[in-house]
C-alpha cells in the first residue's frame, strides 16, 4: 500500500506517494532519477550507497522510504552548489582519489559528513571515519590525503556546505 511521504531534497521539496516499505536507495535512484547514489552491497557494508540524512551519513540501501519523511536528504547531486564542486569533490579530483568511480559519491557524502563532525582530523581520524566505505581501486591513501586536503579547504575558508 503506498502513503505519501515528503522530504527536502538537495534543497527541494519533494511529496510522493510510495511503498513506505521500498528501500531508499531504490526510491533515489528509480522513482527519483538521482543514479550517483549507488547500491554495492545492498546490506549495508560498503557505504556506496551513502547520503547524508539530516547532515548524518546514512546507508540508504537499509533505509526504507518511511525514513525520509520530513528529512533533508543530500545525495552525491546536492553536495556542490551553484555549479560549483564541494571542496572534497575537488580535492578528490585533484588528488588523483577516484579510478574506477563505483564507490566515489559514497565516499565524497562520508567525507562531507565526517569534515562537518570534525573539521581538522589527524590523518588517523580521517581512516577511522571514513572506514565504512569501502573502494577496491585506489588503496585508501589517496582518499585519505583528499579527505585531509578537503579539510584544510574547508577551514580556510573554501565553500565548506
């Protein structure tokens, strides 16, 4: 049975009637048309599926559609404004920490969200925070110095979101 649901998303207002019970990663991505989210695992282990939820990092693929409900959802579209990248989408880019793609907007929403938790981590803090997401490409180091230059962007004043 589908009840209507209503949330802000990467700024909009959005009311649809769904399957409370659907998986949000599939409302996202199907019904919403917003593909960078992506499912890896559909478990809730690899972080792929990652959107911030209220400025939290969440796992959408074990989020049902219930749990949007008058939440302000951010995907991988959301995170840069104005047509400009997020600092941590350009110290990505910059630092050489995307290869294949697959696990990228996941990790870029678990950076956004980590740097608004703790805004100058240690190099030690940024492997423990971004531990959930997993890449099998790049080996973590660049993510990791990508995720650092990011932080001292953001608190040097870069358009922190």
């Amino acid at each position: 049975m589908k009840r209507k649901i209503s949330f802000l998303l990467n700024g909009s207002p959005v009311a649809m009637e769904v399957d409370p019970s659907r998986r949000a990663v599939d409302v996202l991505r199907e019904d919403l048309g917003l593909t960078g989210t992506k499912e890896g695992c559909g478990s809730g282990e690899c972080g792929a599926c990652s959107i911030l939820v209220d400025d939290v990092v969440k796992l959408s693929c074990i989020m049902t559609a219930a749990q949007l409900e008058g939440r302000k959802i951010v995907t991988i579209e959301g995170v840069g404004q104005d047509g400009e990248l997020h600092p941590v989408q350009r110290s990505f880019v910059e630092r050489g920490a995307i290869q294949c793609g697959f696990c990228t907007p996941g990790m870029v929403i678990a950076a956004v969200g980590f740097l608004k938790e703790n805004p100058d981590p240690t190099r030690e803090e940024i492997r423990a925070g971004m531990s959930g997401n997993i890449c099998r490409c790049t080996g973590y180091e660049k993510i990791i110095d990508a995720v650092e230059d990011a932080a001292a962007k953001i608190r040097g004043g870069g358009s922190g979101g």
